[in-house]
C-alpha cells in the first residue's frame, strides 16, 4: 500500500535539448582530452571525461523525475554487462605475461623473423589473423595472441607497428562476423530473426569484397614500401641470437598456443580458455626456461621451486620483464600482467555507465528515432541503420549496444517495408561489430590498443576491413544489389483477407 504522505513522482519523457546535452558534454569533453593529453589521453583524462558525461547524464534524468536508485541500478546493470568482457581482458593480460616468461611469444617472433619478408608482412599478418579468427570465431583472442607476437614481430622486421596492428584488427575481425562460432554473429541473427547461416550468406556479400579490398592494400603499401624499413642482416641475425640466449626456442614453447586454439574450437568460454592457457604457459615456463624465470625473479636467497612458483605469480600478476639490452626486444618481451589492463577497465566501465543511462532512459531513442522517420527509400534506410550503430559505437562506447539498439528500433521498420530480415543482420554487423575497434574508449577500442600496444587512432586508418565493411552495406543498400526483398506486410494482410465479392 502507497504512503498517501509521501510525494507522488511525475516522470517526463526526455525532450531533444534532454537528450543533445549529454552527447554535446561527451563531444567537448573528449575532444578537450584529446587536445590536450593527445595519445595519453587513455591513460585517465578519456576515463573523466565518460565519467563526469555519466553524471550529466544522471542530472538530466533526474530532473525528469527519474530517482537516484533507478540511476544508480542502471548503471550498475551496464557494468555487470561487461562482467565477462573484464575477465577476458585481466585473463589477456596475465596471458601476455606467462606467454612471454615461457618462451611462447619469443617463439613466435623468431620463426616469424626467419620466415616473413617485410614486403608481404601486413599482407601476411591479415591472412594469418583472419584463418585464426574463422577457425575459433572470436577477435579478442586472435588479437590477444597470434596479434601481440605479429606486433611485436613488426618492430623487429623493420614494419610499422601501427600499420600491423591494423591488418591485425582488419583479419580478426573477419572471423568475427563470418564464423559461426563468433557470438557477435549469433547476436545478430538472432536479434533480428534470422538463421545463424541465412545471416552468414548475406554478410559475404559485403565481408568478402572488404577482405580483398584491405588484401590489395596491404599488399601495395608492403610492395611499395610505405611503413618498411630496410632490413639491416647483421641486426637481424643479432636478434635472433639474442633471442636463442634468452630463451630455448622449441616448437614445445607453443603447446600454449596450441592448447588455446583447441579449447576455442570446443567452444570454452574465452575468458576461461585464455585463463587456463595463461596457467599453463605459466606451469611450463620453469622446465622450458628456467633461466629465463630465474633471471625474472632476481632473488637469490630464495630455492628454485619457491622462485619459479614467485616467478609465475609476478608474470601474471605484473607482466614479465625482460632486459636484452635490445629496444625494441625489451619493448616486446616486457608487458603483460592484469595490472596492465586496469586503464582499459576503468575507461570501459566509464563509456558503459554513460551509455546505459542514455539507452535505458530513452535519451538516445528521442535522436534516432527522427532518423529513421526521414529514411523514405531502402537504400536511405540501411544507410541509416548503419550510421545509427557506428554513432552508438562512438557515444554508447559499447559494441553490444551499437547490435541491439538498431536491431529493435529497425527491425519492425524493415518488415514494413518488405525488406528481408538478413538485411538488417548484415548493417548492424557490418557497422556494429567492426566499427567498435575503431573508438578509443569503445569496449573493443580500449581492449585492441591494450593487448596491441598502439593507440586506436594510430591503427585506425589502416584497419581497412573495418572502415570498407560499413561502406559497403551502405552501397549495396542505394544500388538494391543483394537487398532481399519479401512481400510487404500491409499487402500480405490484405490478401489473407477474405474476399467478398460475389
């Protein structure tokens, strides 16, 4: 029974000032950051600055009659939502760590010093990236392995890192949106009603022709010589005998590496898959390279089994260090650890309290849903469900967001229409999934430049499958090529009708 003393709350519905201010604060207040921390800008002003949008946006729906506790469970309910996005990332973090303890990146580099050429590299790191992702269906993995040894391979051949990191991304995202194992792929089939393998068939269509397209480019600028340098012999061969004395190089350094790949296959939770490869690269590491930990730990006074076991606990905790003597070797060998990914965490955090409280009390909806009544022809419709789920990205900061949202404001639009539910599956995949790496404080955005090592807007213009996917959907959305069509539903209703004509 309601207390009849107690003050009846008015709830308003959000007007457009309501919702422009919230998304103006974020717009000036990340441009600041950027303006004047520049590429640190992710290391703690990128995070204040989602933070005081967050409380922005927490005044503006107040004021509309909304309470602190309804504010608070929201936000609360978009960082649960990320729960198991902070697992995978503190799991990559200590995978790093172990990873680099137990021989299993070195390795990875010295076969790749001696086996790829620098004209081919970014054409190589693509193809490489893209069969690893089809094959276990998940980007953040392939990124946070095979994509942490191809970047750290870079600056030892004498290619751009930022331009690796960019055929990384561009091939670990293939996998995302063309395997059936990727949970991006099944969220958006089944969002918008559609089979997991209709949904597949409409994506090659666009996933294809954007994977050689950044195929022809990566290729041209390896042959013309954009982002490589000359390969000096003597330095080379210097690295790798520096890597043969650091560490026993064995194919047995990459049973880590193996067991991952299998554990993806048999569909084992990421976080949980990458944990127990981290673990066991970590149980390894003291009968592989027991001088390698020894040389780590650096305590003397304590017997080998005691060091080994400290040894293993500062890798995961802390990342491994490594002190060769070469720059670019140190740089590579000594990351990792969960502590290094708590900035990636806390700016995930920050962009998932803003963007909830903007989708859950409908702030966002009051600026889509003027879009979409003035898309009048299909072509103008896709365009816009595309530039709806890239804008999400960039203000929601959250790929999961940037599916949903378009998939349920759209998805009765597009039935109306006659448009066949695979095309709403494909421009949310094409503009919602690989658009994410693309935003520095987007979920996928802070993670890829984390585990990478290279600023987002550094790698940005290089990840060429990501920017052509979404070009594409839109121009096959304005030519009608391999736009589906069905019968409309007011056309289908008057012909279930019975006639009454005599």
């Amino acid at each position: 029974m309601t207390d009849p003393l107690k003050p009846v709350r008015t709830i308003r519905a959000p007007s457009y000032v309501d919702a422009f201010v919230p998304l103006l604060t974020l717009v000036v207040l990340i441009a600041g950051s950027l303006y004047l921390f520049g590429l640190d800008a992710t290391k703690g002003p990128l995070q204040v600055a989602l933070l005081l949008s967050s409380l922005v946006t927490a005044a503006i729906v107040l004021k509309n009659g909304h309470t602190w506790e309804a504010i608070a469970a929201s936000a609360q309910r978009g960082v649960a939502s990320v729960v198991s996005a902070i697992f995978i990332l503190l799991a990559v973090g200590a995978l790093i760590g172990t990873w680099n303890m137990s021989g299993t990146i070195p390795t990875m580099v010295y076969y790749g010093i001696k086996l790829m050429h620098p004209d081919w590299f970014y054409v190589a790191a693509l193809v490489i990236c893209s069969v690893v992702s089809l094959s276990i269906g998940s980007s953040w993995t392939t990124a946070g392995t095979i994509g942490v040894g191809l970047v750290g391979l870079s600056a030892l051949v004498g290619v751009s890192p930022a331009i690796t990191a960019g055929a990384v991304i561009s091939g670990s995202y293939v996998g995302d949106k063309l395997s059936p194992l990727s949970e991006t792929t099944i969220l958006a089939a089944q969002l918008t009603g559609n089979d997991v393998y209709t949904h597949l068939r409409a994506q090659m269509w666009t996933s294809v022709p954007a994977f050689l397209i950044a195929a022809l480019v990566f290729v041209a600028i390896g042959l013309g010589g954009a982002g490589v340098e000359p390969v000096d012999s003597a330095m080379m061969a210097a690295e790798l005998e520096m890597l043969g004395t650091l560490f026993w190089i064995t194919p047995l350094n990459l049973v880590p590496l193996l067991f991952l790949v299998v554990l993806s296959v048999r569909k084992t939770p990421a976080s949980l898959a990458i944990a127990a490869a981290a673990l066991l690269a970590g149980a390894l590491a003291p009968f592989l390279q027991p001088e390698a930990v020894l040389r780590f730990v650096s305590s003397p006074e304590l017997a080998a089994p005691a060091a080994h076991i400290k040894g293993i606990w500062l890798a995961l905790a802390n990342g491994y260090q490594a002190n060769s003597g070469i720059p670019e070797m140190d740089a590579l060998l000594s990351r990792g650890g969960m502590d290094s990914m708590l900035l990636t965490i806390w700016l995930i955090i920050g962009a998932l309290a803003y963007g909830t409280l903007l989708d859950e009390f409908d702030l966002l909806s009051k600026l889509v849903t003027p879009l979409l009544l003035r898309a009048k022809s299909a072509g103008s419709l896709i365009a816009t469900t595309a530039a709806t789920a890239m804008g999400l990205n960039i203000i929601a900061g959250d790929q999961y967001i940037a599916l949903v949202l378009p998939a349920r404001l759209f998805r009765v639009e597009f039935q109306r229409r006659g448009l066949r539910p695979q095309n709403l599956s494909r421009a949310i995949a094409d503009a919602g999934t690989v658009t994410s790496p693309l935003v520095p404080w987007n979920s996928c955005g802070a993670y890829m430049s984390a585990v990478l090592g290279v600023s987002t807007l550094l790698y940005l213009p290089f990840a060429i499958f990501n920017i052509a996917s979404p070009l594409l959907t839109i121009a096959l959305g304005f030519t009608g090529f391999k736009i589906e069509r069905m019968q409309p539903q007011s056309e289908a209703v008057a012909e279930s009708v019975p006639s009454t004509d005599v």
